[in-house]
C-alpha cells in the first residue's frame, strides 16, 4: 500500500531522580535517513511525530517540492516543526475515524 513501518527495540532508562524506568526507541535519524534515500519515490509525507527535531528534514523535503503532512496532538507538537509544515492534523479531529470499535 506504499506504507513502510519502521521497529526498533525500546531501550529502557532508570531515572535516579525519579526512581522510574523510562523506554525510548530514537527512531529520528532511521527516518530521516529513509525519507531522504528514497525522496524521489514520493511526492507526499505524512510524519506522526509532534517532534522539533524533525523541523529541518522536513524544510530540506519541501524544498525539493514535496507536501507534508503531520500528524500529532496539541501540547504535543513542536511550535517550530508545525510552523515547518504544509498541513497539520490533530489526532483528536480524527479519532474517531481511526480508533478501534469494541462491539
């Protein structure tokens, strides 16, 4: 369906602070790598991230005419990465369409 799904392990932090276990995977770079190696097989990104990190990569993509879409929540979002795309898309505007139904 022309959707690639990207995994990685979480790796899990201790937090001495705190006292809590935390998980983080740093998927960054694994996509910007991929969105970059294959720029020419798309016109159209949708991005689920609220990252700022991302806000260069996707500056970098516009100027090779590419539209870009993210998807993320508000509180979320990075003022810098939402400012940086061409349409925004709260996940609560579509929750309904996309959550799964108990019956």
């Amino acid at each position: 369906m022309g959707y690639t799904v990207r995994t990685k392990i979480l790796k899990e932090y201790y937090d001495d602070t705190s006292g809590r276990y935390s998980q983080k995977a740093n998927l960054d770079i694994e996509i910007v790598v991929d969105m970059f190696n294959t720029v020419e097989q798309y016109d159209r990104v949708i991005l689920f991230s609220g990252d700022g990190d991302f806000e260069r990569a996707i500056e970098l993509l516009r100027s090779k005419n590419t539209h870009i879409t993210v998807v993320s929540t508000e509180g979320m979002i990075a003022r810098e990465l939402r400012n940086a795309t061409d349409r925004y898309i709260d996940l609560n505007d579509i929750k309904d369409s996309i959550e799964k139904q108990d019956y």
